[in-house]
C-alpha cells in the first residue's frame, strides 16, 4: 500500500505560470490540447531540477509525438520522455532558470467515465470534476494545489447539441468553427491564478436563469444558474440564497466578489453536494432545484446552505487556497463553519441551527472519530485523498474554527481572518498560516504555547472526555468549586495524547430558574485544573458547555446518582437561558432511557417533557427537535457497554417513542388538528421558522402517535394527509411514518408508496426521496426492501444519489435493517458484493458505503466474523480500488 505523508511535503519544482487549453468535445474522443508556460520555482530548496514530472491519469491517452517542448517534437525513442507510474516524465530540460512551454495533446472518452472525476457527461451535458485530482484526467499537469497559474481555455463543440459552452473567467470570444459551421466554440480566460482542482468546463443544452448582485463597491455581478429546459422556475431559492450569501460575506467578511460573472450549472450525476470552481460552480441538482410542491424545508435550508458554503470558498479556498491536501480543512472547516454561521443568521433562531449542527457532528464525527478511520482534522497520512472528504475534516473542523472565535470574540476573530485574507491572497497556505494570523491579530490573548497547546486540536484524532465535577460549594462565601478532567482518548496510531485547550462556556442559574452567572468560558487546559465561580448561591444548578462551545464528550460526575441527573437536567431542560442546551438535556433524557435497554424514561423526564411541549409551543421549531425521536445509530453509537443489539435498541427506541405518545396523546392530537385547520385556512407557502416548525412538529407527532397501542386510526390519518398535504413537506413526512412504522400494515405502506410514485414519477429528485424513505425503514425483511429497489425503473445504477439513497441508505443509516434480520450475515454479503460492483464503475462512491463495516467491532461475535469474511473478501478482489481498500484495511488493522 502506497501512503502519502505530509511529512515528506516538498515545495514544488517547477510552477506553471499559465496554461492555454483548447478542448474539442466528443462523446467518446475528446481531443485536449494544452500550452504550459513553466519554469522552475525559485523557492525549491535543492539543485534545480533536471526532469519535470507531470501527473496523467490512467485513461488518458497522449497523442503520439505531441509534446513539444520550447515547439520541439520531444522524442521518446532518443528518451526526451516516458511514463511511469502515472507521471509523464520529462528530461533534457533546458538548463538554467528560464521558463520553457510545453505542449501536449491527450485524447480521452467521456462517455466512458463512469467515476465521475475529470471530464463525463450526465445526461448528456459534459462536466468536470477537478477537485481533489481529477485535473490530471484532462491534462497532463503538475496537479497539487500549491501550482496556481493563470488558464485561457477555448472549448469547442458540436453547435446544436452542446450550444452553451463554459468556463472558469470570462468569455473573451465566441463564434462558429470557420471550417467546420456545426461546431461552435468560446474562448474563456480567467485572471486570477488558480489551482487546477479549481479548473471547470461544462457544454450542454441548458437553460439560463439570470439575476444581478450589485457589490458594496457599487459594481454589478451577473449571476447565471443554468439547469435542465424545464427547470428554470425552480432555481429561484438558489438564486436568492447565492444573493444572501453574497451579500453576508461582505458585512461578516468584508469578502467582495472579484469577478463580473458567477455560474452555477446544476448536474444529476455527481459524487458529492457541489463544487465550487472559480467562477463555475458545479452543482448535485438536488441542492439547486427547488419548488414549494417538490422541496422539503430541509431541502430549502440544505439549497441556502450548500450555495453559501460553494460561494463563501470564492475567498476560503480559491483565493486562499492549501499548500497541499493535508491542509483541506483549512479550506473546509472554516467554509463549514462560515455556511453555519450564515444559516444561522438567516434562520429566525441560531439555536436551531446548532442544534441541527450538533446533532450531525454527533452522530456522524464522533462515531468516526472512535472507529477504526479515525484521523486528525490535519490527517498526517493518507492512500487516496477522496477518503479525507470527511465529517472529521469538515464538520470538527468547523468547530476548531469555532473554538477560535470563542476564544478571540467576535472582534478578534474578524481582525484575525481580515489578516489572513490580506496576508495570504493569492497564496496556497497550511492550517498553521490560519492559526498565526489569528494569533498575531490578537496578540494578548492566547500566549504562543497557549496556540501551540490549541493546534492540537489539528494533530490529535479522538473525541476528548471531559469529566466535571462541583460538588465543593462553599455555601458561606457563595463560593463554587469546579474541577475538571480531561483525556483524549487513544485513536490508531495515536495511542498517547496531550491535553488540548478546551473552551467550556459555563453559566449558572438559581433555584428559580433565574440566570445568577451569565456564560463564562471555563478554558480548560491541563489534565486536571479546578475553575471558582463566584456568587453562587445555595440550590443553584450549573449549565456547562453552552451552545456546545466545544466538540468534546462531557461527563457530570457529580450526576453519579440518577436521581440527581434526571432532576437537574429537568431542570436546565425547562430553565436554561441557552436554548441549545434545553435541547441537549432533553436528548441526554432519552439516550438514558435507551441505554435502561427497556426503554424506559423515568416520572422526572415525562413530566419534563410535558412541561417542555408547553412551554416551547410556540417555538414550534425548537419543540420539534426536543421531541425528535434519537436515531437509533445514534443509540448504539453511544452505548456503553458492548456488543450492540440492533433489535434491542430498535425495541428500547420504540419504547420511548410510545411512552412519549402516551404522556403527549392529547396535546400531539391537537397538533395535527390545528396543522391541518391552519394549512386549510392559508394561501401561499413560507419558509419563516413558525410555519417551518409547525411543520417539523405536525410530522413528529404523527411518527409518535403511529407507536401507541391502537394505531389504526394515526395511520389512516396519515394516509389521507399524505394525500391532501399543501407541502412536499408533510407529504414526505406522512409517507415516511406509514413507511417506517412498525405497526403499519403491508396494505399502509404499499398504499402510502404507490400513492406517492404514481404522482411524482417523473421526478428524479422526489423518486430519489421515495426510495431512500424505503431502504432506511428499519425493518428485518430490509434487505429484501432493498434487493429489489436496486431493479426498480426509479433506481439508476449509475446516479451517485440514488447509490447513496438506496444502497447508502441501507447500509449507513439502516442499523437495525443491515444488522437486524435474522440472517445479518446475507445483508453482509449483499453489500460487499454491491461495494465490489459499483467499486469497477466510480471507487469514490463504493467508498463511502465500505464505511459501513467500520462499525462492525461494536456487534456481536458471530456478526463479527461474518463482516470479516466480507472484508478479507473484498481485500482480495484482485481489482479493489485503492479508496475501499484504504477503508476496509483500517477496519481490518
Ligand atoms: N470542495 C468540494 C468537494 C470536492 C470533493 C472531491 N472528491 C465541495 C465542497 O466542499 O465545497
Ligand atoms: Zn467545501
């Protein structure tokens, strides 16, 4: 196996000052001219170097006696050049410091591309996909982003079926072929240098929706999203979300947009959410498309998220881009983090957001960061890049950004990315760039070892635990003592760590419920270190790690009597001012009742719950996430004793959720009377967070409501909501609770399925949706659901979401279907067969699935082995791709 190490970085020997790229579009022959301007980079720290290697991928095939070097036919039989292991390695340079061009001509078969990275066509419209090295699948190039050069491309293409024709910049020139008028061409350039994952080309017959953003500087934008003929009407929220977006990052950011023009295609078939080329972004149509009677209101804030996260890397990431891939993050994290601060100030409530935030960070990173593919947010080694796309890159990385800011304020924090951005345009920069300039904007608040201390966050994998403890309350002074613990948990490769600097925002509040010590930060940096909170007075109840202020596990020991826990988490769920943290004692209520196995929550926690409805229903959004069943990976994530018994868990989680319909029967019944009362009384669609929460809440209740004894008459209720609802919305969540619930019948859910097909048939987005709400229904014939999903005409074999939807579905978001059945280990083999296949056709997305087995440690022994014969399995398949051979030997290990 092949690792790369950051230790082993080297500035680059040569840098490309600019390219010249002329692109002939064919199906299946696609003909890539380019020009290198070269010379040798003036910062390399050894001799100046003799051969100049480029990066060619696998499939491209170079054009016999093509490579010119200085316009002289390079000769491979006198050994001017050779290929080897990917690098087109080129000798007799001239020698001395002076630039030479090169030039090449590769042929290449998009139609045949089927791992969507580099040039492919979706449904017919060709699309690149550069990031992270698909760059080298189009051009023989020195791809690794610390290579920025300035691009001229000239795309040509057949005129009548390809008439729209894109590229990073700005279009200098267009016209007919003069000797071939079917053929068309326009010829791109773009001013600001750039890494090459940031190149983009799209051709196509599409559609043009267009707007204007005018810039702070008074200078007007155009702004383009180009879908499907048909689609045009429903791109609207993405265009007001880029215009959001826009407009936040200058008054957050200062950040002004650089160019005259900003394109958004939107593409069926593609890996990830989006892309976020200079000036084209490239984009999974299913977070543009959007419709008051398609889209849900999660599709709405996913579309506003993913267009700001894409626009906001206009200055995190094209402007300032990473030395070298082990820096991702710093990329990644802080435009995750920008995207969740944008929502945030977008949605009415900021609290709802984190609390949406938190709870992904939870069950998706934590669990990664205790398993088997665990890594640093600045990983230290990697096989293949595309496995780094992760929670642990992106979404802790989001919340070291947010540590800093925690710790700088508001003020601080924007001194510190205004002196970023200054000092490092135009530069490709590590995570240690970032943290300085935050440091140096801000010199007396942190000292340096005090930074050095926090980079650790970067270095060290494993979610920290952190043990507090304050029963030392000195009543006379008022005085209260708290002493906390820290330790970072052994991760691979990593077996002893250090402490980090662990920022817990702290506040207390009185017996009355009345805040007495507004939030203050608690830094926690030693093992051990104890913190005095003064004018505490006697019956106070203390709310730690406010707004989750840091990604950290956190144990009250204190709490070690139950009876005490259930009380004072009662009390913050009904008191605390941080309404983040209401929600996080509700959820710390139900992962207790489900870890009593039984299920079930004691008389403190049903009354708490009681309370809690009352006293939120009118923030209906904040209610429908206190009242949100626990996902039941999140359950077996986080117990603490193993193995994990799937069908244990899915029967505690049943429990709590009819024990909460029971406690809630009248109130949830209203819910859904004045749902459907209000919907019927109004005209029009909103978005605002009350008619999103009523919403949320109509849907949550109906999911506890099915639970009760007689469900009978809930279900039907929900088939005939299902078909009268006003919003795709409530559509999707009525099909999804007849789908899921235990108590529906066969007759339910076939009819609730078809209902919804024989509508919405034609659309390939809503039949994505009606296939993943049947592959995650958790249910122990799942793996018979899914078989025969993958032969249904709504299933492409080839459309990375529907992978993702049915087969991902299954296996990542399915615990008690994949590992429930009575047959687990048939599951097992189906999905490592499946991973095989789709491994020969795009290895990225297998990859991804092969996560699956990364749990597999936590289950019993005879589901053990029966996933470690799959893995040793699929190991052995002579033709494994490096990606899932990366995933599945770390699980192994
Ligand atoms: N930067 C891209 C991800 C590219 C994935 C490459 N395998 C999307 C984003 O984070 O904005
Ligand atoms: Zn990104």
């Amino acid at each position: 196996r092949t690792v790369v190490r950051l230790a082993d970085y080297q500035p680059p020997p040569f840098l490309v000052e600019s390219i010249d790229l002329e692109i002939d579009l064919h199906e299946t022959e696609t003909k890539v001219r380019s020009r290198l301007c070269v010379r040798p980079n003036p910062t390399y720290a050894t001799e100046p170097c003799s051969t100049l290697e480029l990066d060619v991928g696998a499939t491209v095939r170079l054009v016999p006696d093509s490579l010119l070097l200085n316009g002289k036919r390079l000769d491979a039989e006198r050994g001017a050049y050779h290929m080897h292991a990917g690098k087109l390695v080129i000798r007799q340079l001239p020698s001395g410091n002076d630039g030479f061009t090169l030039e090449s001509c590769v042929l290449l078969n998009p139609s045949e591309n089927t791992a969507l990275e580099g040039l492919y066509l979706s449904k017919g419209t060709f699309c690149t996909q550069c990031e992270a090295e698909g760059f080298r699948r189009i051009v023989p190039f020195i791809d690794r982003p610390d290579v920025l050069a300035r691009y001229r491309t000239k795309i040509i293409a057949d005129a009548s079926k390809y008439p729209v024709l894109l590229s990073n910049g700005n279009l200098v020139e267009h016209g007919p072929c003069p000797r071939d008028p079917q053929r068309h061409y326009a010829i791109y350039e773009d001013p600001w240098p750039k890494p090459c994952y940031l190149f983009a080309l799209v051709a196509g017959d599409l559609a043009r929706v267009s707007d204007e953003f005018v810039r702070a500087s008074n200078r007007p934008v155009s702004l383009h999203i180009y879908v499907r003929h048909g689609d045009e009407a429903r791109t609207a929220h993405a265009m007001e979300s880029l215009k959001k977006a826009m407009l936040w990052d200058e008054k957050t950011y200062g950040r002004v947009y650089d160019l005259d023009v900003f394109n958004i295609v939107a593409v069926d078939d593609f890996n990830m959410g989006a892309m976020e080329n200079k000036s084209l972004n490239i984009f999974n149509s299913k977070y543009i498309l959007a419709s008051p009677q398609t889209a849900t209101d999660s599709d709405y804030n996913a579309i506003e998220a993913v267009v700001g996260h894409e626009y906001f890397h206009n200055w995190s990431g094209n402007r300032v881009t990473c030395r070298d891939w082990f820096q991702l993050s710093l990329k990644e994290g802080f435009t995750v983090f920008r995207e969740q601060e944008f929502s945030a100030d977008m949605r009415g409530n900021r609290a709802v957001k984190r609390i949406a935030d938190v709870a992904r960070l939870r069950s998706t990173q934590f669990p990664q960061d205790a398993g088997p593919t665990a890594h640093p947010v600045r990983p230290d080694t990697y096989e293949t890049i595309n496995n780094f796309y992760s929670v642990t890159i992106y979404e802790k990385g989001a919340e070291v950004i947010r540590m800093m800011k925690t710790l700088l304020g508001e003020q601080g924090f924007r001194r510190g990315t205004d002196l970023y951005f200054a000092r490092h345009d135009g530069e490709a920069v590590t995570c240690d760039d970032f943290v300085a300039a935050m440091a140096d904007a801000s010199p007396s608040v942190l000292s340096a070892a005090d930074w050095e201390q926090f980079k650790l966050w970067y270095a060290q994998a494993g979610t920290p635990q952190v043990w507090i403890s304050d029963s030392a309350y000195d009543a006379q002074r008022r005085e209260l003592t708290i002493v906390a613990r820290q330790r970072v948990p052994p991760t691979p490769g990593q077996p002893v760590k250090k402490p980090h600097v662990i920022p817990i925002a702290t506040g207390v509040l009185d017996a009355s419920g009345k805040e007495v010590v507004p939030t203050t930060i608690l830094c926690l940096k030693e093992a051990e270190q104890s913190f005095t909170l003064q004018n505490v007075p006697p019956g106070h109840v203390v709310s730690y790690l406010r707004h989750f202020s840091a990604p950290i596990k956190l144990t009250r020991e204190s709490w070690a009597d139950q009876e005490r826990e259930e009380r004072e988490l009662a009390f913050l769920m009904a008191h605390d001012t941080d309404d983040f943290q209401r929600w996080d004692a509700a959820q710390q209520l139900l992962l207790n009742a489900a870890h009593r196995r039984d299920g079930s929550l004691t008389p403190v926690a049903i009354t708490s719950f009681q309370r809690a409805f009352d006293a939120l229903i009118d923030d209906p959004l904040i209610l429908s996430q206190v009242l949100a069943p626990l996902s039941e990976s999140y359950v077996m994530d986080e117990q603490p004793t193993l193995p994990v018994d799937p069908e244990l868990v899915h029967k505690a989680c049943l429990s709590i959720k009819r024990q909460l319909a029971e406690a809630l029967r009248s109130r949830l019944e209203h819910v859904l009377d004045t749902a459907e009362q209000y919907e019927a009384g109004r005209s029009g669609f909103s978005l605002d967070s009350i008619e999103q929460g009523r919403r949320a809440l109509e849907a949550v209740a109906f999911s506890l409501l099915v639970t009760l004894p007689n469900p009978e008459p809930y279900l039907e209720r929900a088939l005939v909501r299902m078909r009268n609802a006003a919003t795709m919305t409530t559509m999707l969540a009525t099909l999804q609770t007849l789908v899921h619930a235990d108590a529906a019948s066969k007759e339910h859910r076939e009819q609730a399925l078809s209902v919804f097909y024989d509508r919405w048939q034609g659309d390939y987005l809503l039949m994505d949706k009606w296939l993943r709400i049947q592959a995650t229904a958790p249910r122990s014939d799942a793996l018979m659901v899914v078989q025969s999903l993958l032969h249904h005409p709504a299933y492409n074999a080839g459309n990375p979401n529907n992978i993702y939807s049915v087969l991902g579905g299954f296996a990542l978001a399915n615990p008690y279907g994949l590992h429930g059945g009575s047959n687990a280990s048939s599951a097992y083999r189906f999905l490592a067969d499946q991973i095989l296949e789709i491994d020969g056709r795009n290895p990225q997305v297998a990859a991804r699935l092969a996560n699956a087995f990364t749990k597999w440690r936590r289950f019993s022994e005879d589901r053990q082995s029966a996933m470690r014969i799959e893995m040793e399995r699929m190991l052995e398949s002579p033709k494994l791709s490096t990606d899932v051979g990366e995933v599945i030997f770390k699980c192994l290990e």
